[in-house]
C-alpha cells in the first residue's frame, strides 16, 4: 500500500511540475476560464494562480482529482503486475513488449522521478 501511494503522489508531482513549467513558458489555454471574461492568460503561474482562479473553477479541479482518485486511477481488475500498474487490460504503450529487465528499470526511473 505504501509503494502504490508513493507512486500516485510521484506521479502527481510530476504532472505538477510539467504544469508548472508549460503555463511558465507562456503557453496557455485559449478563451475565458469564466462567463465574467477572465482570460486563462490573465491568470499567473504557480502559487499566485491558486488566488486568481473563481472558486467554482477550484472546485471543479478538486472534483476532477476526486473523481479520478475513487474511480479511474485503481486496479480495477485486480490484475495489475505491480502496485500502481492502472492498465486495467486497456492501455499497454508497449509494456508487454519489454523485457523483465526493462521494466525493473522503467519502473525504478519511474519512482526515482517521483521522489526528486
């Protein structure tokens, strides 16, 4: 259980981090986050943007993240090779095709990622 939380959090670190690191570099989302014409420009990168976003919008994000944690992100087959393999026998990417080695590295740089 301790290595599947770790793995989640890891993985949301990084996704985090690639969140952080695209609004930085300017890129963002065309239109209006909200009906009182607040660009998703006009919002700031990093902690200042938690301000600047309406509270409905907040509450859709933790919605979201809710809704993936109780019902997407599981081993919903109870089939999976290792904890936090989520594949559930629809997404692969390749993984069957690696070696037992390969994957031992995959999964280490994996976990490494996520505690840097």
């Amino acid at each position: 259980r301790l290595r599947f939380v770790e793995l989640n959090h890891g993985r949301i670190c990084m996704l985090a981090i690639l969140g952080h690191l695209v609004t930085s570099a300017g890129i963002r989302l065309p239109g209006d986050i909200d009906l009182h014409g607040t660009s998703f420009a006009s919002i700031p990168s990093g902690i200042a943007g938690i301000a600047a976003v309406p509270a409905a919008g907040l509450a859709q994000m933790f919605g979201f993240v809710g809704l993936l944690e109780l019902a997407v992100m599981k081993d919903v087959t109870g089939k999976g090779e290792f904890p936090g393999d989520f594949r559930n026998g629809a997404l692969d990417f390749g993984w069957d095709s690696f070696s037992a080695e390969e994957k031992m590295s995959k999964r280490a740089i994996e976990l490494n990622n996520g505690r840097a």
